[in-house]
C-alpha cells in the first residue's frame, strides 16, 4: 500500500542559503505554491520546515507523487530557478517517512545528529496546525516524530552538536583567550556561545541584535565576530579594520551587509567546508531509532487508512440498506424479500470481510 506522504525540499547540497531562502520566501501569503496545492484539493495537507541548511515542504495527498511534482515545479518556477539548474529532492511513500524521520533525528544535517532540527521540525507541525493544514496523516507525522525525538533523548547522542559545532571548529586556530563576540542571542546564538564558552572561549560574549551601542566598540578590536541574527536581507555593518580578523555569518540570508577589512566566511562556506560525524555507535543507535520510527508511522497512517476505509463502507452499506433495498423489497412478496435481503446482507458482509483481511496483508 502506498503512503500518502511526499517530502519535497532543497538542502545545502542542492543550493546555496540564497536560493533556499528565495524558496521559503516565495512560499509565504495566500496565494503561495503550498497554499494553491491544498486550495486546489491536489493535497489534504502541508507542514513547511526550516532551518539554517535546508527548506523542506511534507505534503499529505491521495497521490503524493503528482502532488510532489507540481510543488516543486511551481517553486522552482516562481524563484525563476530551471529544474535543470538547481535540484529539489522528492521523497515519496515509505521513502518519504524514513527521510522525515533521519532529518528530525539530525542523520541529515552537516553536524550529524544534531538537535536542533528536531525541535525545528516539531515548532512547524505546530505552526501548520495553527494554520489548520494537517490533516489526519500529518497528525500521524507530528505524533510519530515527537515519540522518536523523546526516545533519541534517553540515549543522550549528540546532545552537544549542531550548527554550534561547526562554528567552533572555524574558530580553532584562535588562542582561547581572544574576544569573541556573538550577535544576536536567540536558539543558535544562545547555543554557539554555550559552545564557545565549553572550548574553553572564556572572552566569548553575546549581543543582542539592538546592543550596538555595547557590540560595536568591542568589534573594532575582538579577534572575531560570530553573527546568529535572522532576517530577510543583510543589514549589520562591521566597522572598519585593517587586521583581516575573522566573521562568520550563520544567518540564512547572510546577515553581514558590509565588512570591511574583515575575513568573511558565510554559512555556505561553513556547511560545505565542514561535516562532523557520529562515531560508529551513536550513528548505529540513531540509525536502528530511525528504522523503527519510521515502520510504526507506516502501520500507524496504513492502520488508520485501512478503517477510514472501513468506516466509509460501512456507512455506504447503511445508505445502501435504507434507501435503495428497501425500496426494491417493497416490490416482492415477503417470503422473496426475506431471501434477497438475507442474500445481499451476506454479500456486504463478505465484502467487508475481504477489505479487512486485504488490508491486514498488505
């Protein structure tokens, strides 16, 4: 039985933050790609996730695959990108489940096993629900990934690694004593500045995006400047220097607008310089967790398919009994009717019966 569940979405494999955020961008208001898919009834639902490496889009619909299709046409199409040019993946049916599950779990995140997408993950099943765009499959998802990420919790993998990680490590030819700054202080920038502050960065300090009055005297001379702000264009202006000291730009868009004199790496460089991995153990636990996620989502959506099903039969079945039966047995004698009503009652019956039992095969 084919699930009807598609995930179509662009990582930082497949482009860079610029077109990923063109994408995401494109996709808001009410007459966005994702909104004319469930207005015009080619999805039941759609749950929209983002993060700093990757847009991705988990749509509900009898036929997953033509609905896939024609989002990622239609976005690729609207930020004026070829198909040919830049690449979304496509997942659909089982495939579709396994890879939600690995990207909740980090298995496909650059920092491998990372945490924060996870929450990500779940903050835009809530956000779709508020909506009102999840339907019964997608509550499935929502349930499903929640219970997963809980049992993740237990086995304490990875709980230290993301994008954090990979800031880190741009920052290691540093003495431990520089003067590291952080703008911007919300999830990423609480979490890079706990980092710092465990290597060891003992003058790692973090800024508000509205501190500039305490942030920009300390650049003109700190050894570095990680910038963690979010927002649709670039719009911080590194004052002047002349010592190449090091930015790095997490912000998907770049946030840095202007650096002179400093040595720039924004978050494209960051994600495809760097990977970190999962030793053997903790990637084999994630990756058994993962299997066994996504197999109890597949019976769950198929079971519960299976007795909308049921349902829909059985109140066919009613229908068929009240209206047009009766009507027929009102035209014979009562020893005929008795006998063709028994007869079709043993046929609905057994018809039941085989859409049960096919259900349990498949």
């Amino acid at each position: 039985m084919a699930v009807p569940v598609a995930v179509v979405g662009m990582d930082f494999r497949e482009g860079p933050s610029t077109i990923r955020a063109r994408l995401k961008g494109l996709d808001d208001g009410p007459d966005s790609p994702s909104a004319r898919l469930v207005r015009d009834g080619y999805c039941e639902g759609i749950v929209r996730v983002e993060s700093c490496s990757r847009v991705e889009w988990i749509v509900s619909a009898s036929n997953p695959s033509w609905a896939a299709e024609l989002l990622r046409g239609s976005l690729l199409k609207s930020a004026g990108v070829l198909a040919g040019e830049r690449k979304m993946h496509v997942k659909t049916s089982t495939g579709a489940l396994h890879y939600l599950v690995r990207m909740a779990l980090g298995l496909e995140s650059v920092a491998e096993g990372e945490h924060a997408i996870g929450r990500q993950v779940l903050r835009a099943f809530e956000l779709a629900h508020e909506s009102q765009r999840t339907d019964r499959v997608l509550h499935l998802c929502w349930t499903a990934i929640g219970r997963v990420l809980q049992a993740r919790k237990a086995t304490g993998v990875g709980s230290s690694v993301g994008v954090q990680s990979l800031v880190v490590a741009e920052l290691a030819g540093l003495p431990r004593h520089a003067t590291v700054l952080v703008k911007g202080q919300g999830e990423i920038g609480r979490q890079v500045l706990a980092s710092l502050h465990r290597e060891g960065f003992g003058q790692a300090r973090g800024f508000t995006r509205a501190e500039a009055e305490r942030f920009f005297p300390l650049a003109q001379t700190a050894e570095a400047v990680v910038v963690c702000t979010g927002g649709p264009a670039p719009w911080l202006e590194l004052p002047p220097r002349s010592d190449a000291p090091l930015a790095i730009d997490i912000g998907a868009p770049a946030q840095v607008k202007a650096a002179p004199g400093w040595t720039l790496h924004a978050l494209d460089e960051v994600l495809t310089r760097r990977g970190l991995m999962l030793g053997a153990d903790a990637l084999r636990t994630l990756e058994t967790l993962c299997d066994e996620a996504s197999d109890a989502l597949r019976e769950a959506i198929e079971g519960a398919s299976q007795h909308h099903v049921l349902e829909a039969l059985e109140s066919e079945k009613r229908k068929f009994f009240d209206g047009d039966v009766d009507q027929v047995l009102a035209e014979l004698s009562p020893k005929e009717a008795k006998r063709v009503s028994e007869a079709l009652r043993g046929f609905t019956h057994r018809l039941l019966e085989v859409t049960r039992r096919a259900g349990r095969v498949s």
